[in-house]
C-alpha cells in the first residue's frame, strides 16, 4: 500500500512505498521537510525505512534528507548523478542559491544553521534501470524541470510517481537551474506514451492518470 504525507512549506507529497508487496520495508519518495512528522508516521503505521528516492535535487523535495540520515544512517540515499550536485558539502550553497531566486533561502538557511550533514549520493539512478531493493520500480530519467529529474514507474501496478515532471493538469517549472522546456516537452512526450489507465502520483497537488493528461495536453 502506497502512504503519502504532505511535507514542508511547500506541500511536498512524500510517498511510503512498500519495496515489496505486503512488506513493511519501504523507500521514502522526496521526504521534502518536517523530519519529525515524517518519524512520527514511520512510527505509527510500523514502517521500517530501507531508502530515500529523490525524484529531483530540488531542496523543498528533500528538507528533511539531513534529519532522517542521522537518525537513519544506513539509509540509501538514491537520485540521478544529474542532480546528485544538490548533496554532499556543496549542497547547501547550490540549495541557498536557487532558493534566494524564488526568495524562499531562509528555509535552507534554517536547517543549515543546525550543522546537519546533507550526505552524499550512495546510489546513482539511471534510466530505465531497476530499483536494486525493490525490482518492481523502474526509473526514467525525465530532465527538463532539472537535469536530473526522474520518475518511477511500476508496470504491474500502474503507477507512475512524476516528481516535478508531470502534475494533474500541468507541468514542472522550467526556469530554475539546469532547466529547460523542450527537454520537459520531451519528457512528458514519453511518459504520456504509457498506457491510460496509469495513476500519477506526482510531487505536489492530487494524483491523475496518463489517460486524462494526454487528453489534457492533447499528445
């Protein structure tokens, strides 16, 4: 069963996903801020977290990365090597730096102030590759709202999480660092070519299907 929580200020969509079905491993999808809420919820649904996936860099997706890797050191922390820049020492500066574009550093600001280490990549993701702790997952690279944007996508279960790719009725932002919009229009090119019937869970705002995007943005 696939859980989602509301994160940070920016209402980040987090997803508790199961690695296998049934099981009460999961990997957390852009764990994007309050870390305790976060804890609170593993705690109360027993949920045993196995990895973080980070469908993009972007510091409103993985707020609560730096908490969740004390307390949870040996967790995988797992985004495309387009992206894996926004982790490790340099992190923070690039994370200050796009934020102050949209004026929101101060948020950033906060959680550097706590000295918490925003660890490095421990496992690249490559398009069209597996996910090695939960084989059901595949991942697409998706650029074009950053130059590591991913999605995940399950064939047998019909789902799709679209980070800041593909929204219900829109698209990601394509005017911060590294993006580009006929990288995007190409990516969405692709994942509208999955069948209809696909549920879109994407990063922020309520779930949709490919059938009805298509439609929408008539691909």
């Amino acid at each position: 069963m696939i859980h989602c929580l509301q994160t940070g200020l920016l209402g980040v969509n987090t997803y508790f996903v199961p690695t296998h079905p049934d099981s009460a491993d999961v990997f957390i999808v852009d764990p994007g801020g309050e870390p305790d809420k976060i804890a609170q919820f593993l705690s109360d649904h027993q949920l045993s977290p196995h990895a973080i996936v980070l469908t993009h860099g972007h510091f409103d997706h993985l707020g609560a990365v730096p908490f969740l890797f004390q307390n949870y050191p040996s967790l995988e922390i797992c985004i495309n090597p387009h992206d894996s820049m926004y982790l490790g020492a340099c992190g923070w500066a690039l994370h200050e730096q796009d934020f102050a574009a949209i004026n929101l550093a101060y948020l950033v600001m906060e959680v550097r102030s706590q000295g918490l280490v925003l660890p490095t990549v421990t496992n690249e993701l490559h398009h069209n590759q597996s996910l090695s702790f939960a084989s059901d997952w595949r991942v697409f690279h998706t650029p074009g709202h950053s130059p590591g944007s991913i999605c995940l996508y399950n064939k047998s279960e019909s789902v799709l999480f679209s980070g800041d790719t593909l929204f219900a009725g829109s698209y990601g932002r394509t005017d911060l660092r590294g993006g580009s919009f006929p990288k995007i229009q190409e990516s969405l090119f692709f994942l509208l070519g999955l069948p209809p019937e696909t549920t879109v869970y994407p990063g922020h705002g309520g779930k949709t299907t490919i059938g009805f995007e298509r439609e929408l943005l008539r691909y």
